[in-house]
C-alpha cells in the first residue's frame, strides 16, 4: 500500500513527555508580561495575537525555538496561551512553555496553519508581528484565514519589552557578571603569537561553565565571543579568524553570554605589549565619550539628543567622521541573530525618552582607516539600568590605556 495516502495525524501532543522544567522566571513575572501583552492587544481591537518571532515567543513565553526552516509560533488569547513547535523537537518546547503547546508534524505542508485554526476559533481581528511576517507567510495566512482581519502587535509588545521588571533586571545583572568573567579569559589567553580562535574558545569555555553553575537548569546554547585583532577590529561584528596576534596590535575583546534567549555583551580595547603615542591618544578620546554617554543615561534623556552631544565630542577632535554605529541600544531579549528593541537606541533618529527600568548600553566606536596613524577599532561597552535618579553600571570590567596593555 502505498505509504503516502495512509492517515497521519496532523498534531502531536508532547504535553505529557516529561515535567515542566525549572523556568527562568517566575510564574507571578510570566503572568505579569502575558496581562500586559493582553492589555496591548485589546488597544488595537486584536481578539488574539499569534507572535512568530524568536524575541516575542521568547519572552511571553519562555521558549526560545531552533527555526531550521520551519515555523514557530505563539498564540495568546484573553485566558490562554500556546506555543506552536514542530515535531522534530519532540517534548523539549512543551517542557519549556509557560503555558500550554501544540506540536505540528510534516505530514502536510499546511500543519502549521492546523495548528494555528485550531487556537483561534472564532477570532475575527489577529494580531501579528508586522515586522517578522514574511510577505509568503501573510498571503498564506490570508488564504487560511479569509475572515480574519490582521493588525500590528510587533510595536505594542516591543514597547512592553523596553521597560525591565526587577527580575529581568536580577537576570540582565547575573549576566552581566559572567561577561565580565569571559573579559578576565580573554585577557589571561592574549599573548603575542596565540591565534584570534584560541583566545575566544578560552573566553566561551570559561563564560559557558559559569552559566551552568549559575542556572543550573537553563539550556546551555549561542554564548560565543568575538576575539579581533589589528585589521579585524575595524568592524564591530567581524568574526573570530585564526590571525595570531603581533606585537603592537590593537585588539578588541567581545563577551557575549547567552542565557535563556537573553543577551549581554563586554567589549574592550586593548593592545598587545605596547601602542603608539597616536594609538593612546585616540584610545583615551574614546575613553571620555565612553565616560560622558554614561554620564547621560538618565531619565528624561533623549535618545537623539545624547547621540547629538556625543557627536560634538568626537567633532571637537575631528574624528567624528569615523564612527562606526550608534551609541548604544536597549538589552534583554535579543541575539546576534535575531530581535532588536529598534524603538531604544542611541542615534540621532530615535527621539525615545530614557525612563527607570530601561536596560541600555553605552558603546562608542570609532575605526581608524589602515594608511593612517593609530590605524584600527576602538570600542568600550557597558550595560547600565536607568533608575529613579540616574542609572546603575553593571559592568565591572575595566577599561583604558592604564589597564589594557596586556604584556
């Protein structure tokens, strides 16, 4: 007989493979985002909200998802809220939900939207993520679901997001921690004539083991570190090469644990054994903007407004032609993969507010073009929480001419 006209079933139910893991966060906490989220969705007139990125499934639900070309989804009603997973991760989403979920299998190209119908019966407006909907999936969501009308929950929930709640903020500060201690590995392995891999491998390993000792329940996944040196540290974001590090090089350390979808960073400067004069000089103006952008993450700043008189620093030197990015950007759920919190970053068109409880960092980059002296990356990172009357630095890490120059 032939195999492909046999029934299948079109849903798995993983519910009952094994008990609810140790969450991140406590039940009072996921409660508290969902009647949030609820709120927003009743302010756009949506009688559900089916969520598809990694950031928003991640943080109204606890489950951060592997993609692997397949879809992934949350749906969040006025008394319920599931996770959509497919049946190649078995249990694994269903003992990480908070909440309930649905398993999807590949039996039919249109399981997912099963899945989907069978969550939202009778629901007339849907809320979606604008912004992570590919233009295929809403025409095959129009097609399933000729009836429904679809608004926007992507700005909503993101803005819920912005704002940290005391255990998001207990959480971010851990982390923060553990960059620090990938900093400290960074450092011990740079020595002139070790390659770029060596010394990330060394930061990973030592960061990875002290998560597991911190949360011994979490999944252990995505920390990595970046490890550039002389030409490499001209972007932000280039990737670990096998380069040795010479003697006078200009290096950049890039600590990046990963803890239950959420992401901290530390970055630093620094130099193997010596720099030039032009080298110090251009690193301690870095040093001060640092210094100054931390100075103005306080409530009731704005955005645009702190980039703008960081921008006046880097003129008065002549060296504002050479910044790289923005000066920094919000933290909590998101990766080098994926999810943003583009509504809180620290450019010159982003007119948000600072208020308590927003997580952002201060991270001023400026390259230095190769033909030209004290040529290369200069880059120093911290993370800091707004408070009632000015903010909290939780990165510890040092930084500068005085405390980077690794012999």
């Amino acid at each position: 007989m032939d195999g492909s006209v046999l029934p299948r079933e079109r849903l798995q139910d993983f519910t009952r493979n094994g008990p609810k893991v140790t969450l991140t966060f406590t039940a009072a906490e996921m409660q508290r985002r969902l009647d949030a989220v609820r709120g927003a969705m009743a302010a756009v007139g949506a009688d559900a909200a089916l969520f598809t990125s990694y950031h928003n499934i991640n943080y109204y639900s606890d489950f951060l998802y592997c993609y692997f070309g397949r879809r992934y989804g949350l749906v969040v009603t006025p008394d319920a809220s599931t996770s959509i997973s497919a049946g190649i991760d078995g249990g694994q989403p269903a003992r990480r939900t908070f909440g309930g979920n649905v398993t999807y299998t590949d039996w039919r190209k249109d399981n997912w939207f099963h899945a989907v119908r069978t969550l939202t019966g009778g629901v007339k407006r849907l809320g979606i993520e604008f912004d992570h909907i590919t233009i295929d999936t809403l025409n095959l969501l129009k097609a399933e679901f000729p009836e429904m009308e679809f608004v926007d929950i992507a700005a909503p929930a993101m803005r819920l997001r912005m704002v940290k709640s005391a255990e998001e903020i207990a959480h971010i500060t851990e982390m923060a921690r553990i960059a620090d201690v990938g900093g400290a590995a960074c450092v011990e392995a740079t020595k002139v004539g070790t390659p770029e891999h060596e010394v990330a491998l060394h930061s990973t390993a030592t960061m990875v083991r002290e998560i597991a000792k911190t949360w011994p329940h979490a999944e252990l996944l995505d920390t990595w570190t970046w490890f550039q040196s002389g030409l490499n540290t001209d972007g932000a974001h280039n990737p670990v090469t096998s380069r040795r590090i010479e003697t006078g090089d200009i290096l950049s350390l890039n600590c990046f644990p990963m803890v239950a979808g959420y992401y901290v960073a530390l970055e630093r400067t620094l130099f193997a054994e010596s720099a030039t004069d032009e080298h110090i000089r251009l690193w301690e103006v870095n040093c001060a903007v640092h210094d100054r952008g931390k100075e103005l993450l306080v409530p009731g700043n704005r955005c645009s407004d702190i980039a703008r008189e960081l921008n006046e620093m880097y003129a008065e030197k002549n060296l504002l032609q050479y910044r790289s990015f923005g000066y920094g950007h919000s933290f909590g759920v998101l990766c080098h993969y994926y999810g943003r919190e583009a509504g809180l970053e620290l450019r010159e068109d982003c007119d948000t507010v600072l208020e308590p409880g927003m997580v952002v960092s201060m991270e001023p980059m400026i390259t230095i073009p190769e033909d030209m002296p004290g040529a290369g990356g200069y880059r120093e990172h911290d993370i800091l929480v707004v408070t009632e009357d000015g903010n909290d630095n939780i990165t510890g890490f040092p930084y500068g001419p005085e405390h980077l120059i690794v012999k």
